[in-house]
C-alpha cells in the first residue's frame, strides 16, 4: 500500500516534470496573414517560466546595469567603455583591433539573437531553429549563391592583414560575451525558439554582409524586361518603358563634364536573343524598399557659414533596429555614428573632421543568361562553341522535427548558380551573374576605417578607392568646408542595354567587359550650386560614358530634395530635421492633377463631387492625419491597372515587367489619347479620360465604407507597423500614427522608412543629430528596447553626445566595462 | 508551525541555490529531500508545506524581477500567450508550487517506506 502511493506521488512528479519540459505545438495565425495559423512551438513551460531561467530573467531594470569588469589577457592594451543615458557605448581603446573586440563584445551583449538571426537567414541555416516553414528561404539561399558568396568574402578579407586582424578582434569579442553566458541569460527570443547561441566567426559576418548586399545591390527585371519585350512587341515596349526620364536630376550635377576618356565607350548594342517566355515563378523581390536621401550643403548656405550633412538610409524597420550607435576612440581617430550588428566598425557617421553617409546606388549588377544543356541530366552545357561541364553541389539542410536532413543540389556554371528548377523543355536554365558572387577587395572593410580615421577630402577619396560593393552614393562634408558626393563602388562595363534582359549563356562575348576604372567612377566636390545630394536616383546624365541601368532608380525624391535645396538658404540643422521628415510628394503633384484634370465631373453624384474637389485642393502632403493620400493612392492603383490592362493580364502566369510610375503620369499628362488606355475588353477606344473617370469612381465605391469612419486617415488606413525581427507580434509595435510615403522625402511605406535620422553640423565643435526607431537592446524586456521610437514617430531627434576623452563628463555615464 | 516556517525557510535557501545551478526541477528534488528528512505526520502535511513555500519562492521572485521591470516584458509575454500579464505573476507562483507540493509529498512517502508501521502509531 506505502509503495503504491508513494509509486503513484513520483509518478505525477515525474509527470508533471515531463510535462513542464515538453514544448507543446500550438496552433497560431500567421503574422502575414491572420486568417491562415501554422504550428508554432511553444517553449517547454517549466524552464521558460521558472524565474531562476525562464523569461522573467529577461526582465531587465536600470540596477541590473553595475559596473563591469573583465581581463581579457590576449588584448594588447586596455579599454574602456562608457554607456551614456540612451546606453550607446563609447568605446575608449589604445588601438583599434582592442576597439573591434569591444565592439563585437557589447553588439553581442545587446543584440545576440539579431546577429545569430541574420547569419541563419542569410546562410540558410532558418529551418534548423523554425522548422520546415523556412526550408524554401534556407533552398533559395543556396540557389541564389549567397554562402559561396561569403565563402569567397571571408576567405578574401583573410588575405588582408589589417581586415583578418580586426575581424579576429572583433569575433574574439563577440565569443567572449557568449561564452560567458549562463542559459539563464540567453536573450529571451532564444528561450522561446529553445535554441542556444553558436560561436561567432568571421563567415557569419560576411553572411551578415551578404545579407546587406542581397537587400541592396541584388535586384534586377532581366526576366519580367524580356517577357514585356516579348508580349508587347519592341515598340511598345520602348514606349512603356523608357530607361531615360527627361525631368531627371542625377546624382552628379547634369552638365558635369567628363575629364577622361571611357576605356570601353558603351556602344555596340547588346544582341536580342530569342530566348521566349520565361516562366519560371521568380522568388519574391523586395520591392520600393529603397527610399534613402543623403546630401551636404557647402558654408555658403548655411546660418553658420560651416557645412550640415543630413543622411536618412531607409530599410526595412524592425525591432531591434538594423543599427546599433556607438562611438570609438583610438590615438587615431574619435568617430561616432552607427554599425551593423556582425559587421565592425562604423558605416554611417562623423569624425572630429567631417561627416559621411551612404544612400543606395542601385545599378543593376545582376544578370541572367540562359544556359542550354547538353545532355538531359544536365551535367553539361554550352560555352563558347565546346561542351562544359557544370559543378554540381549538393547540399543538406538540417529541418528542426524532421529526422533527416534535405538534400538540394545546385548547378553552377561559368556565369553562375542555377537558381529555378526547370521549365518545361528541360534543356534550358537560367544562371544567375551576380557581383555578389565574386570576391570582394580584400580590404573593403578598410573603406570604413579609412573614412573614420581621415582628416580631409583626400582622405575620403582614397578609402572609397577600396570598396568594392554593394555601390553606394557617399556624401561627404567637412570642418574645412568641403562637400563632395561620390556614387562609388566596382561597377561593371556593359554594352547598351545588356543586362536588362535575359542574355545568351552560351557565348563568354555576353558578359560583362570588365570593370569601369576607379579614377573614371562619376564624383563631384564643392559644385557651384552649393550642395551635393542623392536619393538613389540615376548617378549622372546621359553623357556619362559607360551604360548602366536599374529598375529601382528613384524619380521623384531627388528631383524634389534638388529643388528644395536650391531654393534654400541659412540653413540651419532644425531646416534639416523639417526636410527629412517631409512629406510631400512630386509623385502626388505631378500625377494628380494629370488624372483630375481627365476625370469628366459631370458624371460626379452630389456627394462624390466634394471628394473631388478636396483632392483638387489638397497640398499633396502625406501628413498622418489628411485623408487625401487614402483616396489618392487608392485611386492610383485602380488607374494604373485599368490603364496597363493588357500587362495586369499577364501578371498572375508570368513575371512581366510593370511600367514606372513616371511614365504612367508623363502619359497621362501628354499623352492621354495613348493606345496604352485603351481597355481591350470593350468595344470602344478609351481614352485617358474614360479610365480616370472610371477608376475614380470606383476608388470611391471601394472606399465608401472606409470614408464615413470618424478616425479615416493615413495613419489609422494604412496601419504602419514596425515589426520584431522574428515577426512575433507581441514584441512589435503595431499601427503607429505616422505620415510619409515612398515617393516622399519621409519615406515609409510598406515596412521600410527612415531606418537612421543623421544631421552634423560641422563646425569647430562638431554637433550632430540623430536617431533611429527603436533603441539599443535588442531585449523586449529592457527599458532600452524602443527608447526612440515614439520620438521618431514624432520626427524628433537625440544630440549626439559626441566625447572628447574618457574623462568627457558632460553627460552622465549610466553603465561601464572595463577591459584590463 | 515552527517546523513549517524552518521548512519553508530551507526550501526558499536550498531551493534558490539549486535552481541558480540546475535546471528548475532541481526545486522539486529539493522539495523531496525536505520532505524525506522532516518528519510529516501525513503525506497532505507535506504537499501543502512543500506546495506553499515554492509558491512563495516563484511568486515573490517573478515579482520582484517584474516590478522592477514595471511590467513590460511581462505585458508582451502576456500578449503572446493571450492571458492578461496580471495572471504571470500567480501562475508562475502556481507552476512552482505544483512541482513543491508533488516534490515533498513523495519525499515524505518515500521516507514512509522505510518507517515501521508500529513507530507511527
């Protein structure tokens, strides 16, 4: 009887332990889409609610912060960091690879599981901790040759003597910090996901500049150009697609002369090949998420007679933010601006000499070419007039519940990975050409140690000499008064047109001729109108010797920023917070009154002609609380797709290239008897004005339940919302009421905005302004964790609290780690 | 009630020092030796004792770490489990004490096994 009891009590004891320890699968919707769920695993109750290991410890409170020590024998000297109130490191180091271990040592302290995150993504390595809901993104990565890609960076930046030394630092910091951790002080996004932290090392971080490659320097239409080309015939397609807009206002100043001769002038035209409707399902492209603005205005227009630099990079907004703000202090160089967690050093920010900042290039540097095998198996193909063999790599991909691993094999040729399975004949692929492949300089990294510890122009100059992609309009500006842009980076020679369609593989003659050389890479310094800008838009005029496209250039926020810093003058860094945070829209002002002027208002009810005048007067601000961007990006959509019906038809079957927004407006405004308005199910020929009129009146239709709301707005429509890394909606912050538009200088739209608000006023005592949505810990559970973002909402800014030593007691010093 | 308050007392100390180093059953194996070396009159003695003072240990601690946080990681945690983030605080307390109650329950029946029938009565 004793034993039974006591058999029975330690058997529910045991139960119950079993039970605590056990993550159970839950159904949940999906963050996409919340009519959808999926299984999701919740973390094992017992250990993840325990307060000795579970969650609470993740419970961060402003005394958990006392002041560290560690003693690290291998460093060479000793460091100190200083955290001030918004817990921004300023990192005091006698040299700067002790600086690079301090940096890897608090990114890791406040954003671990965004670096282990980042790394998993880009590596394909997401199935192993989420289960097979990522094995397509784990296959794709693959695919696409983003690990060869960082094989080939990491092993390059070993060559480097300079970048391997900084790298180590920085990893030996990264590694110190995990493996000081208990499981109880594992951030609190691993215990949920019931994974543990790996050790760092140098691959990872160039997976980390992988991923930042692939968001900026990876697009390209090759295979939606050639199906337009095919499906609308060269006519039309010229017409719908024009790669020059007329109204352009490039990066470099139109008129800028050249003083070089082009080393291969960019003119025989790329030969079509008759390569047929693609129909491969492209992966899914990230598209307007570019939206970023530098520029620099010289003395002469500013308050202080010094030069302001104002950079706003726009990327996908998440918590915690893809930055992380600090300062360094070396012998050499005070520098202070943000990183990217995995990656040293600073890439945005100022020196006690001047600022830099980077938008987007956006050239396409990745193309497409056709391969035709020679054998069904597809071991070879066709290369130049012989038979050659492709390399074929297979690859397991761990799957988290699943007992084995899945296999995938990737063929690579001369140009590249193939990334699609086969079409239907089974005798061609597609192989994708992307810089991103190659190995970079091996010094790129030195760009950005270069700029942090230079004095002057000439400084700037030469570390952009080193960097190699993904190409970025550098913007520059200087105590001295100097201020110069440079759309910089290794960008390919190409014929006219190459690379905008999908090219013949079977000829090495089809490839890119090179490089274009350093010295002849468009760049201008301290232009007669007084200010040098970029809103990744097109980088020069056409003059510009060498061919270059893109299907991302921006046509509308540098053509407006240009206009706006002409007309401005004694500018002071508050002019620049205004501009940044600006919402209105060339796109709005130039494409709606084109449309309002075709609607016919007399087929207007009583209650739709007010609607229609008060877009009439409206002052095409994106502002958070008009209603005018609701009805008039609505009523954009509809005309658009009525407009390009016969392309919409195609949409769903095929990747097909959609017309830019500035072509729709300038044929609307000129053109607006254009066949392209014609609407093929009728009978009729329409015209500009039947369209308008009809996707006017049916916007308002959609919209009728939405109108009479109290609360319709911008804000409250659109429901903007800045989302956890692992889209767990609780730690996300959901509907912010905020303005802007991607065809606005204020630039959120979509998931991406202003991802770091900068402005330095340089000066004897340099000032500089900043901020980014969200804030230095990556812990939900910290009070450092969304800091900023209601005063990014608000458009606010911090002043940078820029030290001048250690012993800067300005500020107070909430925190601090002593190594040494 | 002196013997309980000694109990509870060597199950918040005990307890706290195995859960800084072990994983958090080791309360319940603390639970089970203050159970097995106290001397209950009957198994339900034991399972409120060894109920109470885990209750009080995870409580009083999340608490602490929660109020010190003013609620906010608690208020997310909340949100994804879909409980209000008021019933934390109690439901942890609740958890730990299961594992207390069962702990010392069977640490006061496996002490039984080995006392004479006669010695109780």
């Amino acid at each position: 009887m004793k034993f039974i009891k006591f058999l029975l009590s330690l058997s529910a004891l045991l139960g119950l332990v079993y039970i605590l320890n056990k993550p159970i699968p839950i159904q949940t919707p999906t963050p996409e889409d919340p009519t959808k769920t999926k299984e999701t695993l919740i973390p094992p109750i017992g250990p993840f609610v325990s307060p000795f290991t579970g969650f609470w410890q993740n419970a961060e409170s402003l005394s958990d912060f006392v002041p560290q020590k560690l003693e690290v024998p291998e460093m060479k000297g000793k460091v100190k960091i200083l955290f001030d109130e918004r817990m921004v490191p300023h990192i005091f180091a006698e040299n700067l690879e002790d600086a690079a271990y301090a940096q890897g040592y608090v990114t890791a302290k406040f954003r671990l599981f965004q670096m282990e995150l980042a790394s998993r993504a880009s590596g394909g390595r997401l199935a192993e901790i989420v289960g097979p809901d990522a094995l397509e993104n784990d296959k794709l990565k693959r695919r696409q040759g983003i690990l060869v890609g960082a094989e080939r960076a990491a092993a390059a930046w070993k060559e480097s003597k300079e970048v391997s030394a900084i790298m180590d630092a920085y990893t030996a910091g990264i590694n110190k910090y995990i493996s000081e951790l208990s499981p109880r002080q594992y951030p609190v996004e691993f215990k949920l996901m019931g994974f543990k932290p790996e050790l760092w090392n140098t691959y990872k971080s160039a997976l980390v500049k992988k991923y930042m490659d692939q968001t900026l320097c990876f697009g390209e239409d090759d295979l939606e150009s050639s199906n337009a080309l095919k499906i609308l015939g060269a006519d039309t397609f010229k017409r719908l697609y024009p790669e020059l807009n007329p109204k352009q206002s490039p990066v470099i100043p139109t008129g800028t002369p050249w003083n070089f001769k082009a080393s291969k002038p960019a003119e025989k035209p790329a030969v079509q090949e008759a390569i047929g409707l693609i129909r491969h399902k492209v992966y899914e492209k990230e598209r307007g998420v570019l939206g970023s603005n530098n520029w620099a205005v010289a003395g002469s227009k500013t308050l202080s007679g010094k030069p302001i630099l104002a950079n706003d990079p726009h990327l996908k907004l998440t918590l915690p933010s893809i930055w992380f703000e600090l300062q360094i202090h070396t012998p050499e160089a005070n520098f202070y601006g943000v990183s990217v967690p995995g990656v040293p050093g600073v890439l945005i920010g100022f020196n006690e000499h001047y600022a830099w900042g980077e938008t987007n290039v956006g050239q396409d540097v990745n193309d497409w070419y056709q391969i035709s095998w020679t054998d069904q198996a597809k071991t070879s193909y066709q290369y130049d007039g012989s038979v050659k063999k492709a390399k074929i790599v297979i690859d397991s991909i761990k799957v988290r519940g699943m007992e084995k691993a899945v296999m995938d094999t990737v063929r690579w040729t001369e140009w590249g990975p193939i990334v699609y399975d086969s079409n239907e004949s089974g005798w061609h692929d597609l192989a994708m050409h992307w810089i991103g492949h190659e190995a970079p300089n091996p010094d790129e990294l030195l760009t950005f140690v270069g700029l942090a510890q230079g004095k002057n122009h000439g400084d700037y100059k030469q570390a952009l000499t080193q960097y190699d992609f993904p190409a970025q309009n550098f913007v520059f500006a200087a105590k001295d008064g100097d201020i110069a842009i440079t759309p910089n980076g290794k960008f390919p020679i190409k014929n006219k047109e190459q690379g905008r369609f999908v090219q013949d593989g079977s000829s090495s003659k089809n490839g890119w001729a090179g490089f274009i050389p350093r010295d002849q890479v468009p760049t201008t310094k301290n232009p007669k109108r007084g200010f040098v800008s970029s809103a990744n838009q097109h980088s020069t005029d056409p003059s510009y010797p060498y061919y270059y496209n893109s299907p991302y250039f921006d046509h509308y926020r540098g053509r407006y920023l240009n206009k706006r810093l002409s007309e401005m003058d004694s500018i002071t860094a508050e002019d620049f917070m205004k501009l940044q945070n600006d919402n209105f829209s060339l796109h709005a002002s130039e494409g709606l009154p084109a449309m309002l002027a075709q609607v016919d208002t007399t087929q207007l009810s009583a209650v739709q002609k007010p609607i229609f005048d008060k877009l009439k007067a409206w002052d095409f601000r994106f502002d958070k609380d008009k209603v005018e961007p609701v009805i008039f990006t609505n009523w954009w959509d509809k005309f658009y797709e009525m407009t390009f019906d016969e392309v919409m038809v195609w949409k769903d079957s095929i990747p097909i290239l959609m017309p830019e927004k500035w072509r729709v407006v300038e044929l609307t405004a000129n053109s607006p008897s254009d066949i392209i308005f014609d609407d093929k199910k009728t009978p009729e020929r329409e015209s500009a004005k039947q369209i308008a009129t009809a996707s006017f009146l049916a916007t308002l239709k959609d919209l009728s339940t939405e109108l009479v709301k109290p609360d319709f707005a911008w804000a409250t429509y659109r429901k903007f919302s800045i989302m956890h890394l692992a889209r767990i909606p609780a730690f996300s912050r959901m509907d912010l009421p905020v303005g802007g538009y991607g065809q606005a200088l204020n630039a959120i739209a979509g998931g991406n905005g202003p991802s770091w608000r900068m402005i330095v006023e340089l000066g004897d005592e340099i000032k500089a302004y900043g901020l980014f949505p969200g804030g230095q810990s990556g812990n939900p559970g910290s009070p450092f964790y969304a800091t900023d973002l209601d005063k990014w909402v608000k458009g606010e800014y911090n002043e940078l609290y820029f030290m001048k030593n250690a012993e800067d007691k300005r500020k107070p010093t909430l925190f601090s780690i002593d190594i040494n | 009630m002196k013997k309980f308050g000694l109990q509870t007392l060597i199950i918040l100390v005990l307890g706290s020092i195995a859960q800084y180093f072990f994983p958090f059953w080791s309360i319940a194996v603390v639970a089970a030796l203050v159970g097995f070396f106290f001397k209950y009159e009957n198994s339900a003695a034991s399972f409120a004792a060894g109920t109470a003072a885990v209750t009080l240990l995870w409580s009083s601690y999340a608490g602490f770490l929660n109020s010190a946080n003013a609620n906010q990681l608690a208020d997310q945690i909340g949100v994804l489990f879909k409980v209000g983030s008021g019933y934390l605080v109690p439901a942890t307390g609740l958890i730990g004490g299961l594992l207390g109650g069962f702990g010392a329950q069977t640490g006061t029946l496996l002490r039984k096994l080995f006392e004479k029938e006669e010695a109780v009565a």
